[in-house]
C-alpha cells in the first residue's frame, strides 16, 4: 500500500474502524454553512460525496443505496402522488421517487444549497435532469420547520439526511417529537422511510434507537437491510407507517406492481431483493427488540465523528 497519506481517504467507521479509500483525484474540498463537503475520486468506487468527514454515496453503488431507501415504501404504497423528501441533496433519491409515474409532485428540502449546487456540477448522472422536471418543488431551509409549518399531507415521507452528529444541521431530524409532527403529515395509508445508519453488528446504536423511537409513535415499523460496499458494510433502514406493512407484499405482487409502473429496468430492487433485505437475521432481531434507547429534542442521539 502506498503510504502517502495524502493519497487516501481515512473514512472512521467509529472509535476502533476506519475504512481506507485510495484517492485518484480530489475534485472539490471546502465548508458550506452546514458542513463540510468534498468530491473525491476514488480508486474503488469512482466519485464519491463527502459531508463532514464521512462518504454519502458513491458512483459504484449509489444506486443500490438510493433504490433501497425509495422503492420499498413507493410500492408498498398503491398509489403514492405526493412525496416529500428531507435531505437527498445528490438528487438521486429524487430521480427514484419521479420514476414512478404516479408521482404527481415532490416537495425536496435540504437545507445546503451549496451541496446540491456542488452535486450538480460534479455528478450530474445522479440526478439525471429530475431537479427540472415539472413535478419537482426545490426549497433551502430547514425540513423540520417546513413540515410543521405545512398544513398539508404526503403520502410518502423520505428521511434522507446524514447520520446524527452534534452541531450537524439533521440531529433533531431523528427524535421522537420529528417523527409525531411526520405523522400528523402523513394520511393513514401514508408511509416514512429513514435511513438508519450502520447494520453492522457492532454498530448498531442508531438504526436500533432510531425503530424504537419509531415504535413510539408508529404502530408498524419494519426495519431492513442492504450491503452498501462504500460505506463498508450493511445498512439499516426504518419504513413505518399507521397501516401499510411491506413484508406482507409476497414476491410477485411487488413484481407486478413494479411492472404496472413500468419499471422493469431497476438494477438492484425487485421482489426477491425486497423480500430479501426484510428478512433480518436472528441475531439483528434479537438486538432491535432489546433497544430502550428513546431519541428525543431534549435527549438527541449523536453518532460518534472524527
């Protein structure tokens, strides 16, 4: 290995891992007024983007990620017309969400405009045009303050933001008191979905605390989980919702609804990958339903960084 440390990444998974990523270019460095952003080109897995220290997605896998946190509640969902998205500045979570075309608007907050601005510039393929598309509402401020200043409801609700890190601008994005003000958003057939952070065993504080806090406020809440090889290992995701429950959708059923939705071309999500990414291990389960751990604004939980 080279050991220029100027040539690779030092991605700390926690206190005792770090991930290493040879780096072949570095495209963009510099500080917005939330956080700190690079565009690194990486050996491994092409262009990745970089907030606060830690990788958001990458070329390689970023469609595994995206499909992942979108498609699950969309087809769960029988016709999702409104959705909004907090976060997702890449605008590939937003390509995900306008593929399906029973979309008839997506309301996308994410409070750094100068992070989309540099994933515009730098990774275009990610949002494939759908920031111009006529369905799409863009706004810069706070995801928490516009909902609760909303008075109106969306079927589906995309948590996709940055794990929880003090003096991060999506900490109280996590707490039990963002997750009742969602409810109030969301119809009774209606659906959230947050990434949850790292499924890997032993790192499992904030997908784990972030199902129980869901649990508190929602009557169904269906944690999964998909390999993300940039981020190094599993990662967790939480669906809730008052009434839709998508590990009861049998294999053929998401199949047909994919195909009604013409979306036939996914690369990584169908039946079998949804089934798949519910039915968690034993030993997952059993650390989940041990969770006591309760995010609130007075009590919020933040993820060990740097």
């Amino acid at each position: 290995m080279d050991t220029d440390p100027d040539k690779w990444f030092y991605d700390r998974v926690n206190r005792n891992l770090i991930q290493l990523h040879s780096i072949e270019e570095i495209l963009y460095t510099g500080q917005t007024k939330f956080q700190s952003a690079e565009l690194i080109r990486s050996g491994a897995f092409g262009k990745c983007l970089v907030l606060d220290g830690k990788i958001q997605s990458s070329e390689a896998d970023e469609f595994v990620y995206h499909q992942a946190l979108v498609h699950p509640a969309m087809i769960t969902h029988p016709c999702p017309e409104t959705v909004f998205i907090a976060g997702g500045g890449e605008g590939a979570t937003l390509r995900e969400v306008l593929s399906h075309k029973t979309v008839k608007r997506a309301v996308m907050v994410d409070i750094d405009e100068e992070v989309i601005a540099i994933c515009k510039k730098y990774l275009p393929d990610y949002n494939l045009g759908s920031f111009e598309d006529k369905r799409t509402e863009l706004y810069h401020t706070d995801a928490r303050d516009y909902l609760a200043k909303c008075d109106e409801v969306f079927d589906i609700i995309i948590i996709d933001l940055p794990d929880p890190i003090e003096e991060g601008p999506a900490y109280l994005l996590y707490t039990q008191e963002f997750y009742q003000l969602v409810r109030d958003r969301l119809p009774n057939n209606g659906i959230i979905c947050v990434q949850s952070g790292s499924a890997s065993w032993t790192e499992l504080l904030n997908l784990s605390a972030v199902f129980n806090t869901l649990k508190s406020v929602f009557p169904i809440v269906c944690p999964y989980q998909v390999d993300i090889p940039c981020f190094g290992g599993p990662w967790g995701f939480c669906l809730a919702s008052l009434n839709l429950n998508p590990a009861l959708l049998s294999v053929t059923e998401i199949d047909n609804r994919l195909s009604a939705r013409q979306l036939k071309d996914l690369k990584f999500y169908d039946g079998l990958t949804h089934q798949g990414m519910f039915s968690l291990p034993k030993h997952l389960r059993d650390k989940l339903s041990q969770q006591e751990r309760l995010i609130t604004d007075n009590q919020p939980l933040y993820i060990y960084q740097g």
